[in-house]
C-alpha cells in the first residue's frame, strides 16, 4: 500500500486508485481508475466532474454483473447496490 496523501489537490490527472489512501484531498475533472486490487480509502475528500474508470479485474467483475443482470439477476444486483449505498439498514 502506498502512503497516505494529505490536502492535496489534483487536477486534470490520472489517479490510480488501488491500495491508495487519500485524505482531505480535492479531485477536479481527473480520470480516477480502479483496477481491482487493494481498495482505496478516502477520508474527507471532494470529487467534482471526475470519471471513474475500472480496468482488468474490476472492469471484468462489472461486466460480470451485467451479465447477471441481464440473465434474470436484476433483484440480486438491485440488492447489492442496496447494501453498498447503506439502503438495507
């Protein structure tokens, strides 16, 4: 995992996101890519007008999904969703 990054402000970047931790930072129009290994933490952090990419297994874990969805899954993936966003407490 790397370091934590404090306060920092990104703009216009590609930020890899795995295993990284990020605190009180601000994230304009950047790129945030996620490629399924360590989850990062954010702590406080802001995001305006960021696309949030996912490559190799996490793109793959999204495709997956799909596929589900589209068999007949579409309660089971609504019930993940709902679980994720903290709507099943």
């Amino acid at each position: 995992m790397s370091a934590l990054q404090t306060a920092t402000i990104f703009n216009h970047e590609t930020v890899p996101l795995d295993g990284e931790s990020f605190a009180d930072c601000e994230f304009r129009s950047c790129r945030m890519v996620y490629a399924g290994e360590a989850p990062p933490s954010f702590d406080n952090c802001r995001f305006s007008d960021c696309d949030w990419k996912f490559e190799g297994p996490a793109a793959r874990t999204l495709a997956h999904l799909k596929v589900v969805w589209g068999a007949g899954g579409k309660a089971q993936i609504q019930a993940m969703i709902k679980e994720i966003t903290g709507g099943g407490r």
